[in-house]
C-alpha cells in the first residue's frame, strides 16, 4: 500500500471514529443520546448519588433542576472512604443503594479497578483541558481539587505568620494549635509521589515530615467539613493537608479563612462514575453530562465547592476564584495520575502508616 493510501485511511479512521463517538459540537450522534437519556430518566424519575456534597447537590444545583424537574437528587453524603467501602460492601452482596458516585479520584479509580463501573459517552469531554481524564474512561474526571497544606483562621494567624515552606509548617510555635483531619489518610501518598525520583515514591521523606508534624499533636477531627468548620471557629489556627472546598463555601459567607499554599502542592480530581447495576443509570448520565457541560462547571465552583473547571468553555465560579485568589493555582497543582499513583497496595501503605501515626490503628 503506498504512503498516500495509507494516510487516507488513517484519516478515516479518525473520521468514523469521530462520527460514531459522537464528539462533533452539536452533533446528531451526541443529541439522540441525550434525547434518549431524557426519555429514559422520566421513568426512573430519580437516582441516588454517594459523595462528601451529596446534600449540596440535593439542595442547591438549581441548573441541573431547572433542566430536569423530573428528576429528584437522592443523597448518600459520607466521606470517600466511606463511600468506597459501601460500594464494594453492596456490590459483593448484590443489593446496590447507590447509583452513581461523586468522589475523589483515588476512589473512582478504586471502585474501577474492582471493575464496578460502567463506561459511558460523555459528550461535553470533548472540551476538556488534554490529559485531564483516566486512561480507561470508565469514569469522568470533572474538576481538579487542590489538596493544599493547610488552611488556617485569618484572625488566629496574622498575615506574616502564615507557613510559606515545608519548613515553616514543622516550626515548634504551631506545637497545640492545629489540626489534622482523619480523612487526611492518603496525604502521605500524596506526599511521596509530590517529591518522587523519577517514578519512584518518595516514601521516607512522606513519612519523616509526617511523623515531625504528629510532634504539633495536633487535634484530630473526624472529616474535611467538621474540620475547617472548627478552624473557622478558632478551635484550632490550622488544618493541615485539606481540600479547599469547604473553605471557600465558609469564607463566602464571611468565615476568617484563608489557605497554607505555597509553591507545589498536590491535587486530584472531583471525579464521577455510574455504577454496573445501577438502578437510575440514565437519570445518573444527565447529572454527569450536566457537570461536564459549561454551565454545570460554572455553578458548581459557583455555589458548591472551590475547584478549578477543566471544561475550557467554563468560567470559573466565585468560590473558584476565591481559591485562585489565596494561591491555589492551577500551575502549582501537581495534578496526580490515579492510575498511576494510587493502586490499592500504595493506598493501604499510606492508610496504615497515618492511622497508626495518629493512634487509631
């Protein structure tokens, strides 16, 4: 076959592909999806997400129920682990009370290599930020989540208090005045892969910071939420290792916060997937496909969380720009590969040193 036939083939390949996918802005393909989605979510009428703002979404996403006011948000709201741990509960026992889970991306990518979720066409990805999505599409990566070192109460920390290093966050003053939250398990991971050598996990250096750190004693809250609402009351000047999102919802309402975020720090992605046995699949695809779309994007960062949209197409929401704003960049982020960085033995390695660290196990 000579180089000009080739070539032509290729493209179309690429063509078809394309076409059959439905990834053309406004395209047929991507129209009768959503069309039979629609027709199929008015007889389930509902579906039932698991995640840390499973009540926010319940409560205040008015755009997706302006879209589908046939559809109730039902609400399973619990921590990531505990999200996580309930899927595979309910899956080996084969009665699912979940239909679609809104997580951190170490639990999608979990609940995926237990092969639980179900893969689907989402036709707004097309306008997504490049490398922002797994490597199996099984499930959809919507918003990037800043993990920063910590956030603090602006009336317990004066402005040239606040830690601008490693360092500075290990200095003997901060010894009884701050926090760890328990949800904080997979910060060492995070911590190993942010000063890895090459592809190798800097696990000495994650553990030796942590353990210094522990020295503080830090007052140990139970969650993200119930941590940064304790720091906003002055229980404690700082939280250590925390998503910003609870952070900006309180500080729009005019809670003394601010944010540790110096140089480089981590960050995953608020992630969503539908479950295989779903009862509500296609009431779950409409919530996806509207947080993918760029209006979703926009008042999510609007009136539930502070993180970055990776829709190209979206603007960034108040509670987004309030997290851009404290130093939470998105060229600071050193956004983790969970295919890569989180497999089960190296989220286990990192569970078990921090609950043992802090005395829970």
């Amino acid at each position: 076959m000579n180089a000009g036939k080739s070539l032509r083939r290729v493209l179309m390949v690429w063509f078809l592909v394309g076409f059959v996918a439905g990834i053309r802005p406004g395209s047929a393909r991507s129209d009768s999806l959503r069309d039979r989605m629609i027709a199929q979510a008015k007889n389930e009428k509902q579906f039932i997400v698991g995640g840390p703002s499973g009540d926010n979404f319940r409560d205040e996403l008015v755009g997706f129920k302006k879209l589908y006011p046939f559809i109730t948000i039902k609400v399973f709201t619990g921590n990531s682990a505990d999200v996580t741990n309930r899927v595979f509960a309910e899956a080996q026992a084969g009665k699912l009370s979940i239909d679609m889970v809104a997580s951190s991306s170490e639990s999608l990518e979990l609940i995926a290599k237990g092969d639980l979720l179900t893969k689907m066409e989402y036709p707004h990805l097309k306008d997504f930020q490049a490398g922002t999505q797994p490597r199996s599409g099984a499930y959809v990566q919507g918003f990037l989540n800043p993990r920063v070192q910590g956030i603090y109460n602006t009336d317990l920390v004066p402005p040239g208090e606040v830690p601008k290093s490693w360092e500075d966050m290990l200095d003997p003053k901060w010894n009884g005045k701050t926090m760890l939250s328990r949800t904080a398990e997979d910060i060492p991971a995070h911590l190993a892969y942010l000063w890895r050598e090459g592809d190798k996990l800097n696990w000495d250096r994650a553990f030796d910071f942590f353990r210094k750190l522990e020295k503080q004693k830090p007052i140990i809250a139970r969650g993200a939420r119930g941590g940064t609402q304790r720091v906003a009351a002055g229980e404690a000047a700082i939280l250590w290792f925390i998503s910003v999102g609870p952070a900006g919802r309180l500080a729009a309402m005019g809670a003394p916060m601010g944010l540790v975020a110096f140089p480089k720090f981590t960050g995953t992605f608020r992630s969503y997937g539908i479950l295989k046995g779903a009862r509500n699949p296609a009431s779950s695809w409409l919530f996806i496909d509207y947080l993918t779309s760029p209006e979703g994007q926009f008042e999510y960062t609007e009136v539930i969380s502070a993180k970055v949209p990776v829709n190209k197409k979206a603007k960034v929401g108040k509670l987004g720009r309030w997290m851009v704003a404290q130093g939470a960049t998105v060229e600071n982020t050193v956004a983790m590969d969970a295919e890569v960085a989180f497999d089960e033995k190296i989220i286990k390695k990192s569970e078990d040193f921090f609950l043992k660290l802090i005395g829970i196990k």
